[in-house]
C-alpha cells in the first residue's frame, strides 16, 4: 500500500485531513446524515477515465476502509468502423488506469457499454445533429451511461448488494431531511467553482444520485494535481479532456460526423441583408455563436440561427450583435432530479424563480421558469444570453442546488429589436 499522505500545503492538509479521519464525509454534515453515506467494509466501486481527476478519486478512498476496487467503462468500440482494435483511443486510457491502480493497490475491471453508449446516447444524438442541433452528449451519457448502465454492471453487484459508485466529478452531494419519508439527495455546487460538473450531472436521476460519491467536492484542482504528484502518479499532469472523448486523435469532430449523417447541402445567408454568402453541406457543421468562416467577407460573420425547414444558415457581423442574444427558451423533455416534487410554483402566473446555465461554465443567469399547458417549460431570462444553442441542456438551479434539465428547443427576444419586423401570432 502506498506511504502516509503528507501534503505540502496547510490548506491542502486540512481539506484532505477531512477525507483521511471521516471518509467521504465533510465536517458540515451531521452525523445522522453519515449514517447515509458508505460505512467500513462496503462495496465502493471508482469509475476511472485515466485523467487525474478520477485517479486522485481512487487515491483518497483507498485510505479508507471500504471494499474498493474500479471500473473502467469502454464506450466506444472502434471495430464497428475498422474491423480492428488496432489504434483504438481507449487503448492508452485503459493502460493509464491500470497503471494507477496497481499504484494503489485496488483491483480493476474493464466493462464494455459501447452498445448501450451507441443505443442510447450516440444515435439519439445523430438524430439532433441531423436535425440542425447540438446535443451534448457529456449530460446524456451520466444519465444513460455512468449512472445508469454502469450501475447495473458494478462489479460486486447483486440482487441484494448495490455498490457505491465513485468519479471524478467536481461535485457535491448533500442529503435533504423532511418530517417524512427518508433522506433525499441533493446535488449541489462544489468548492472548485471554476471546475463545477453540476451541469454535465444535471441530468442524473434520484437513484443514480443516491449512490455516487464524488471524493473531489471540497479540492480545489492545483490541489488534486498536488495529490497526484505526491504520490508519484504518473498522469499528475495529464491535460484534461476537451470534447467528445471517443473521437480521440481521428481528426475535426465534423469530419467525424460526416461519416454517419449523409451531406445535405443549403445556403448561407446574411441574416440582416438577406444576400446569400456561400454554401454549406449540412446543418450540423455549424453551432450557433461560432463563426461561419466566409472568406471575401469584411467582417467576422457569426452564425446566428439554424432554419431546418428551408436548410438555411443564417450569419450577422461580429460576435456581439443583437441577433446573438435570446432570453426566452423553449424546453422539453424537462426531468427533475425528485421527479415527484417539481416546485408548486411551477404552475403559478408568476412562475418560479431559479439560476439557470445552458452551457458548461457560464455564469447561471437569474429567470423565472413556468410549465405550459402542453407540459413543457419555458424559461424567461432576466436579461438576454448570448449564443442559446437548440438541442443544448438548460440547467436549473435554485442556488447551489442542482433542480434538474431539460433540452433546449428554441430561442427567442422577448420582444422585437428596433426596426425587426416580425411575423404576427
């Protein structure tokens, strides 16, 4: 087992003395919550990427007295393309978490989800992609995948003995005590807010919540680093992920694309002039908010909005002009973390007032959400955003709490900007 952990800063001792003395559990909760929470000689199960985040997970709860051991999930299966393991991006991620837990000593397990990841993340995604949207797959996969899937593959799992399951998420869980019934989780924002997943965990269900731990929740990411250097791990200064992580070294993520939604060629037209500016091959090699790269153009030209109905792009000057900005959103397929307790305000004239993020790492702009008669919501920002992105999820919070998201349908102003002229009711 590895030596006895001696951090450099105070600061760091501190918050990992917590973790060292009390488990998982932080000083703030009190002792009748613990007793919700993994105990000595339980079945703890650290989902591993490879990434540090998820190797430091496994370094702080392999000091305790669990019954740990980890997973790797292998998501994606390059054979479906090639014909051949030979190359595969998974491969080194697999070789780098093996490598780490024979550091600390815990066994390790690969499982293969690339048919439930390709069944219930990937094709749903192609169809939004091919409808003109950006669907993040990161938010569907902890649902369908990470707390969905893998759960139900934990190694150690039986009919009466469900594992706990630990990631590398910068997150918290809290738990919520009424007068009756038991405990409820709730997820909430972690200490390291410039590294705050609550987003990307939005979508998790009540079940999936109850049995995570995320042992990241109180680090700031200098100190896990510092952890990881410590103790000698050899991906303490690995890069973190960026994008979707089965597409690896293949090349543009459109490129990728292209190889499973057939070209469907429109135009691109200047939303202001109403000129058409070039053409392009499919709806989905644009993203709102990103630039059209038009060459001859005197200006920077922004896409603006998608038209699946006519296949047009639509482009304005610059990347702050009005055209860019929306602060009502239409969503659906809305699911609240306790599904059975949406807020009663929902149903009000004046609507519920919440946070709400359509985007990983944006400031939660203050709104007030409603639910319409047809069941889904909508959202009415307190001041335009820029660049909502359709077939994005739109995260609502109320505080620190995450309530729960939904998928972004549309975008609109509230009202006309000067000189717009708009079609009637």
């Amino acid at each position: 087992m590895f030596r006895s952990l001696a951090p450099r800063s105070c600061a760091l001792r501190r918050r990992v003395h917590t973790y060292f003395t009390n488990g998982y559990h932080t000083s703030t909760l009190s002792t009748h919550i613990l007793n919700h929470e993994p105990k000595k000689g339980d079945k703890v199960v650290v989902g591993m990427s490879g990434g540090v985040d998820s190797s430091v997970s496994a370094l702080l709860l392999a000091k305790e007295d669990y019954d740990l051991s980890a997973v790797y999930m292998r998501n994606w299966d390059t054979r479906d393309e090639s014909g051949s393991d030979k190359g595969c991006e998974w491969e080194k991620d697999w070789e780098d978490v093996q490598r780490v837990c024979k550091v600390l000593d815990i066994p390790v397990t690969m499982v293969d989800l690339s048919k439930e990841y390709w069944n219930k993340v990937f094709e749903p995604s192609l169809r939004l992609w091919e409808q003109g949207r950006t669907p993040n797959t990161d938010v569907w996969c902890n649902r369908e995948i990470k707390f969905g899937a893998l759960l139900e593959r934990l190694p150690g799992s039986t009919e009466t003995t469900k594992p706990w399951l630990a990631t590398g998420h910068y997150a918290r869980k809290i738990w919520s005590h009424h007068l009756t019934g038991p405990p409820r989780p709730k997820l909430v924002r972690p200490a390291d807010r410039h590294k705050d997943q609550t987003y990307y965990l939005s979508s998790i269900t009540e079940d999936g919540l109850r049995r995570a731990m995320f042992p990241l929740h109180n680090l700031q990411k200098p100190e896990v680093r510092e952890l990881a250097r410590k103790y000698n791990l050899h991906n303490a200064e690995r890069p973190d992920s960026v994008g979707i992580c089965f597409v690896g070294e293949r090349g543009k993520f459109k490129d990728f694309l292209a190889g499973y939604i057939p070209q469907n060629s429109g135009t691109i037209v200047d939303k202001m002039s109403g000129k058409v500016l070039g053409q392009h091959t499919g709806l989905w090699n644009y993203t709102i908010g990103e630039g059209a790269r038009l060459p001859g153009m005197p200006a920077r030209m922004t896409v603006s909005e998608k038209d699946t109905t006519t296949n047009t792009v639509y482009v304005v000057p610059g990347t702050t002009h009005d055209k860019l900005f929306s602060d009502v959103l239409s969503i659906t397929g809305f699911q609240w973390i306790w599904r059975d307790a949406p807020p009663p305000e929902l149903d009000s004239e004046s609507g519920y007032r919440v946070q709400v993020m359509h985007r990983y790492r944006m400031k939660a702009t203050p709104a007030t959400i409603r639910r319409l008669p047809d069941g889904n919501l909508r959202i009415w920002s307190d001041k335009p955003e820029h660049a909502v992105t359709p077939g994005q999820a739109a995260a609502v919070y109320d505080g620190d709490w995450c309530l729960g998201c939904g998928l972004i349908t549309s975008a609109a102003r509230s009202s006309p900007l000067e000189g717009e002229v708009t079609p009637p009711a």
